[in-house]
C-alpha cells in the first residue's frame, strides 16, 4: 500500500519539479518540461524500479493494462498466477485511472482561455494558409497511410495521431491516443520520432527557411497594423507559463476551473453512455471538447487565469504516467522503421505540400513559416520563430492558426482515423 501511495504522489507532484529545473538551467529550458517528463518516465518504467508483471499476466492480459482484482485473485487460486503478481497488477490499475482523468480534464482547462471569435478578427488572413496547411497535412497522411498500411497493423491510429501532433502537439497527440485506445509502446514511439525530426525541422524555420522561400514565396506586407502590443500580450496564455499557480488568487481560480472541467469530464461521461462500449472514449474526448470551446464563449469562463497552465500540467502528467509504462524492450519489437517513415512522410511531407500550395495561391513567406510553426510545434514555439524572422507582426497569425489547430484538431484526426480503419 505504502508502495501505491508513494507512487501516486510522486506522479501528481514530479511534473512541479521537472518545471522548476526547466527554470534553473537553460538547457533543460530549451528540451522542455514534456521532453523531460518522457525521458524520466522511460527511466523509471524501464530500469527495474517498478515491480515487473510475470509474462503469465501478461499473457493473461493479451494487451490490456490490468486485469479486474477479482479476475485476478481467481487465476491466482487455479494456480495460474502467484500472489506476487498483485502489485504490478494494483499499480497498472492506478495508472490506467490517472490516464483516463487527465487528458479529458485537461482539455476542456486548455480551451477556457480561447478567444476565438477575437482571434479570428485580429488574423482572418491567417485562415487561408491554416487552410492550405490542414489540406497539406490530410492529404500527405492519407498517402502515407496507403504506402505502409501493409506494414504497420495500426497505421490508421498512427494517422489519427499525426493529425494530432500537426495541428495541436502533445495535448491533441495525448487526447487523440486516449480516444483512440493506443498503447503506451505505440505512443511513445510515434512522438519520439516526431521530436526527433521535429527538432531539425524547427531548426530550418529558424534559421535558412525563411531566406529560402523568400526566391519562390511573395515577401511578407504588413497585415496586422491594427493588431496592438495589447493584443499580443493578451496571448500569454498558450505559453507554459506556471509561475504564479501557488498563490491564493491563481488557486482560487483553478478551483472553480477544475470544478467546471469536472462537470464538463462527468457530462460528457454520461452521453457516452448512450453509446456502445467500443465509441465510448471517442464520444467522451469529442463531448469534452465541444463543451469546453462553448464554456471558452462564456466571459467569466474565458477569464480565469491558469486554466491553460493547469491544463499543461496535467499534461506533463499524463506524459510521464504514459512513458513510465512504456516498455523499451517490446518497442524494438513493433515495426519501428515503419512508423519512422509514416512519421518522416508526415513531417517532411506536409510541409513540402504546404510550401507548395503556398506558392501556387501567393501566400507569402512568413505567413507561410509561422502556419508551419503553429501546426507542427504549437502555439508556445509561434513567438520564439517569429522573433527569430525578425517579424513580430506574424504573432497574432501563428497563435491564431495554432489556437484553432487546438480547438479542431481532435475531432480531424479522430474522424480521419476512424474512416482510414475501413481500408486496413
């Protein structure tokens, strides 16, 4: 029990400490609290610190995560199992529960603090190239899919996650696998990869893209003279900004936000109920997330301050409760190279086409850069490229393209992967 306790805790509270180290050293600044939260959950659920389910369990599982404690004590009394196979099997039971509350929590907490209908006035320009992006993004997966759906047994989960990374990042990637049911290999697998050749790709933005696509790509006119200074630091939520979460007053406010959440989580929870067993996640993650743009619509609701970092936070969560329960060993195992590939055809691809489509309908170069940037990396990443292009004007662009890539982005990929299912 003493062993449950400490590990629930340590999953609730470790996340504040990677935070606090991302502060101290600016090298674990620049990998980031998630990145963090991977390696340290890879390291705990892999160097023998966790009691190790017997490969009786496992085989009893057949891919599951736990078994029912009852079911459990059952096999143990036919002789099938052994009595130390109780721990593993409570700890798993744990982690599947922290799973199943944090990503639908954490969605709606991420979509309070959305302004669409102002965003969508300050860039309406921007609309066009998000547009270009999603066709770009559709059609390179879709081709993906059909080139290695013969090598890899769940391509179309892996679509229906692509989506997820090229239009929200790790939340939509996270809420996506959850109504997708992916396992924790197959996740940690596919966003390894896509960090991998992210972090290149995000590299080429800051740097040479932007001299580049400027010989084939219209030069950037300024668009945005009435978008104010105010109006970019209003933006400040789609940063992972935790300072502050301790005090009385931010405390307050993520109560009433997590309570709302709740109810959001429990109404959603009771739709799904009307549904089969087998689209009731999916119903659960799409009901959360149309609730919660609508509560975003609300004034007193889109105010409330911390309700995005909160969310973050359960993302961090989330990703090291995941990770943890990755197994090294069965990841060698899956078609690796594969799903490298269906990744590298997503990155490399969608912005090829992209860039393509730019040119074809005069979108210019900045434009073009920073819908890359908000759909690929997330709306953190759009202020550090656009001061790396020297254009700050592109701001309110890219936070646009990637506040509706958060807002959309599940119900594209979960809708994507379910009609590519029909093909496998």
């Amino acid at each position: 029990m003493f062993a449950m306790v400490f590990l629930f805790v340590f999953y609730l509270c470790f996340p504040a400490f990677m935070i606090y180290l991302t502060k101290k050293s600016t090298l674990l600044e620049k990998i980031g609290a998630v990145v963090l939260a991977y390696l340290f959950g890879l390291a705990l659920g892999n160097i023998g610190l966790l009691p190790q389910a017997s490969s009786e369990l496992r085989y009893l599982l057949a891919g599951k995560t736990c078994m029912d404690s009852k079911e459990l004590t059952n096999y143990i009394k036919q002789g099938l199992l052994t009595e130390s196979d109780l721990l593993p099997n409570q700890i798993a039971s744990m982690q599947e529960l922290l799973m199943t509350l944090t990503i639908p929590l954490a969605i709606p907490l991420l979509l309070f603090s959305l302004d669409l209908r102002r965003w969508i006035r300050l860039a309406y320009e921007a609309l066009f190239s998000l547009f270009l992006g999603l066709v770009s993004l559709v059609f390179v997966i879709i081709c993906g899919f059909f080139i290695l759906k013969n090598y890899i047994p769940d391509a179309w989960k892996i679509a229906g996650m692509l989506v997820g990374i090229y239009t929200g990042g790790t939340p939509n990637l996270a809420s996506i696998s959850a109504a997708l049911d992916v396992s924790p290999n197959l996740f940690i697998l596919t966003h390894t990869y896509d960090l991998l050749l992210g972090s290149f790709f995000l590299l080429f933005l800051m740097t040479i893209a932007q001299a580049t696509f400027n010989r084939f790509l219209p030069a950037f006119q300024s668009a945005h003279k009435s978008a104010t200074a105010e109006s970019v630091s209003d933006a400040d939520f789609v940063t992972e900004d935790f300072t502050g979460m301790l005090m009385k007053p931010a405390l307050v406010q993520m109560a009433k936000a997590l309570g709302l959440s709740l109810f959001i989580f429990g109404v959603s929870g009771a739709v799904s109920l009307l549904v089969p067993k087998s689209a009731q996640m999916v119903t659960v993650i799409l009901g959360i997330t149309t609730l919660g743009l609508l509560a975003s619509l609300i004034p007193a609701v889109n105010k409330l301050k911390k309700s995005f970092s909160l969310g973050m936070y359960l993302i961090l969560i989330f990703s090291l409760l995941v990770s943890s329960m990755a197994n090294l060993q069965a990841m060698l195992n899956i078609n690796f190279v594969y799903i490298f590939l269906f990744v590298a055809v997503g990155v490399v691809g969608s912005m090829v086409v992209h860039v393509f489509l730019s040119w074809l309908f005069k979108v210019d170069s900045d434009t073009t850069i920073i819908t890359i940037t908000a759909l690929t990396y997330s709306p953190p990443f759009v202020p550090v490229v656009a001061s790396a292009l020297k254009n700050k004007e592109v701001i309110i662009s890219g936070l646009t393209v990637g506040i509706l890539g958060y807002a959309f982005g599940n119900y594209l990929g979960v809708a994507l992967a379910y009609l590519l299912e029909r093909f496998m």
